[in-house]
C-alpha cells in the first residue's frame, strides 16, 4: 500500500562526495553489498566536474566555508503501486518543478523492486547564474557588485525566516504529486503528508527501518536492532492502555464534578427571583460556559497527548495532577460565586432561610456545611412531603383544619407577607398592584 515519506534535510561540508557515491553506487557502495539502483539522473553539473557527481560535490565538500553545506537533500517513498517508467517520470516532474535548472543535482531510485522503494534528491544549493567559474571560486562567497569576481549565490530557501513554510510546502506539493500519479495509473490508493493525529488516526507511526535493517532482513536473518524496536513499540503500547485508563478513570471524575457544579448554579438562579434574578442570571450562565468550554478543552489536549508515542509514567502522573488542579479550580470558582451571591444579595438569602428551605441552593452555609452529604432533589421532596402531611394531620387533631381554598388563600397571603419585606409596601398594595397588572393584561 502506498504510504507517504518526505525528508528535506542538509548535508554538512565533508559528507557530499561520500554520499554521491552513496546515492549512484559508487566507490565502496557497491551494488552487491547496497543493493542495486534503479532509473537515475545528475544535471546543470559545470564543465570541470566531467559529469560526475562525485567529483562536483567533493570540490563542494573542499571549498564551502567551514560552517556551510554541502548540498540539500530531498528523500522521497514512491508508491510501490507504480511500473518502474511511472516512478522515474514521477521523480522527474518533482525535480523540474523544485530544482529544475537552478542548481546542480543527481538522484537515484533505491530498492526499485523491493517493498520500499524510494528516492534520494541530492543538491547544491548554490544558484547557477550562466557565469562559468572554477571549483574554488564556484563556492565562494557572491559578489552582489561584481558577480564575475564572487562565486554562485546561495539559496536561502530553506534556511531563511520562511524555511519551515517551505518545508511543509514541499511536503503538501509532493504528496499531490504522488496522488496525480497514483490517479493516472488508476490506483484507488492515496497519501496524506498530514500527521497521523490531524488526519484523525489513531495508531503509532511506523518508523525508518534504514538500510542495514532492510538488507539484513532481506537475506533472512534477524536484526537484533529490530527485535529491539519491536520490544519497545510493545512497550508503549501496553504503557498508552494504562494511561487511557486513567485517563478514562479522571475524565468521569471531572465529569460528574462538573454536572454537580452546574446543578448548583441552575439551583442557585431558579431560587433568586424578581429583578435580582436578571443580576445573578448572566453571571452564573457565563460562569457555566466557562466552565464547560475549559472541560472540553481539556479533553482535546488529552487525546492529542494519547495520540503521541513514547507514553509512560511521567505523563500519567502529570495527567492525574492536572486533573486534581482542575478539580481544585472548580470548587475556587464555585465558592466565589457563593461569596458573590451572599454579597449582593444578603437580604434575598436572609428571607430564605427565615422560609425554612431545607437542602434550598440559596440556604448556603447550611449546604457549605454539608458538602459531600447534601441531599438529592428525590430525598428532599420526599421530606417536604412527610412535612406537610405531618402537619396537616396536626391540624386535623386540633379541629383546625382548612378547606383546600383555605390553605391556597392563606399560602397566597403568607407569600404576599413576605413578597413585601424589606420595602415600605403592605400586603394590600402588593395586592392591588397585582390586580391592576392583571386588568391591564386582560385589556
């Protein structure tokens, strides 16, 4: 199956002569030891390198200023669903459009027939500008005055400010590239040059095997380096399901905290009414959003942590830690919102608990008091309910009881009383006032 590889990396002064060789099979590369080539290809060489690679990037090795480069290199997967033809005119396109007659390269097709073939982009990174120079002077510093005097100027394409957005524009062109290919031969396969966690996919990805792990494993022997990658990818595997499962373990835990923490404030906002209601309301619903947004937050920056490799203790603990905080930050928050409510509102408080609410949001000292003991909603019902029926029995016993339109009556009346605390209004203008609202509404 086609899969997607795409390294730009430099080659530091000394390595370029070796490494042509490398790429071309040549000096002590041998094909019988390597393996060999498939479709190569060198361009824009001078005259004095008598088209070699080797010889013109060993002259760059010798003359490029000591903190320099010899040469850049593209190393590219191409999909083993291709002929050999499709492959070469696939590398040929890349490097028309990326190096074109700009620079001097050479490139080769390793492991044509193998299960991983793939292709090393070698370069200059010196602009060629038509002047023909001699090696030493080739890799001298440009003279921007004179340019005959100076050697080639140098590339900055990918060492300037903008180098990683070149980078990361190489690796989205080269994947489209692939898939044109891939289209054109009618392959359904296609790449994704986007890391396995932006494409949503959850599995480790694989690493570079390398030459000497491949060429052992291709004469039927056993590398020791592989068996050791393979013990440790187990490893971390069986170490990324015990931090999902504390992960798991802490996000419940967060969860039910954060429901408990809404519950209260939906308590707190339906038992404040009148224009006190639209003071306390937006706050404790941007308060709410809040919360919600951070929980959320949270858990994505979990599943990006999951998705990476290399998981193990530390990162667990640092996960448990984070949740305790978090935890802690909730009931700060919440506690403030109380201290903020007893503030604004402490006549509004003192009437309710002179009401006698038991388990009431707005009875907060007593629900402070409490803590993890507080009663249910069902619970709390369930005592009101025994309540009243205690004392309507009561009421029975003593011969006082009331008509079903007498206790409305005298709840409506009850309600007025202290509907009317703390104001300067009486109960019967409480009254009128609400009869001349209703009137108003029936008109």
């Amino acid at each position: 199956m086609a899969h997607y590889h795409c390294h730009v990396r430099p080659g530091p002064k000394g390595s370029g002569a070796e490494h042509a060789q490398y790429i071309e099979r040549g000096g002590r590369f041998t094909p019988e030891k390597y393996g060999e080539i498939g479709e190569h290809e060198r361009g824009n060489l001078p005259a004095w390198a008598k088209g070699s690679a080797a010889r013109f990037f060993a002259a760059a090795d010798e003359h490029e200023r000591a903190n320099g480069n010899s040469y850049r290199e593209f190393e590219l997967a191409l999909p083993v669903e291709l002929s050999d033809a499709e492959r070469g005119r696939l590398v040929r396109e890349f490097v028309t459009e990326q190096i074109g007659d700009r620079h001097a390269y050479a490139w080769a097709i390793h492991e044509p027939k193998g299960h991983n073939p793939h292709v090393h982009v070698m370069y200059s990174e010196r602009l060629r500008d038509g002047i023909e120079r001699g090696p030493e002077q080739y890799f001298k510093r440009a003279n921007g005055k004179q340019p005959e005097r100076g050697g080639h100027r140098k590339s900055d394409r990918f060492t300037g400010r903008e180098g990683p957005e070149a980078v990361e524009a190489v690796r989205a062109r080269w994947a489209e590239m692939q898939n044109q290919a891939l289209e054109r031969a009618g392959v359904a396969a296609r790449v994704d040059h986007r890391s396995l966690a932006a494409q949503g996919i959850e599995r480790e990805a694989m690493r570079h095997r390398g030459p000497a792990v491949s060429g052992i494993e291709a004469r039927g022997e056993v590398s020791e380096v592989a068996a050791r990658r393979e013990a440790e990818r187990l490893e971390r595997v069986q170490g990324r399901a015990v931090v999902e499962a504390e992960v798991r373990v802490v996000t419940r835990q967060e969860l039910a905290l954060e429901r408990v923490a809404v519950r209260e404030r939906r308590e707190l906002a339906a038992e404040v009414t009148g224009p006190e209601r639209e003071l306390v309301l937006p706050r404790v619903e941007a308060d709410r959003r809040e919360q919600l947004g951070r929980a959320q937050a949270m858990a994505e920056r979990r599943v990006d942590r999951r998705q990476g490799p290399g998981i193990g203790g530390q990162l667990k603990e640092k996960l448990l830690s984070q949740a305790r905080r978090l935890r802690a930050r909730i009931g700060a928050q919440l506690t403030r919102v109380k201290a903020w409510v007893r503030e604004r509102f402490p006549d509004s408080l003192e009437r309710a608990k002179g009401l006698g609410r038991s388990g009431s949001a707005l009875n907060l000292e007593e629900g402070l008091a409490k803590g993890p003991e507080r009663l249910s909603v069902a619970e709390q019902q369930r005592q009101g309910r025994e309540k009243w029926l205690a004392m309507r029995e009561a009421a029975k016993a003593q011969g006082t009881a009331l008509t079903p339109e007498q206790q409305r009556a005298q709840g409506r009346e009850e309600w007025l009383k202290q509907r009317a605390l703390g104001s300067e209004r009486t109960p019967e203008s409480v009254a009128n006032k609400d009869k001349e609202r209703d009137s108003g509404l029936e008109r």
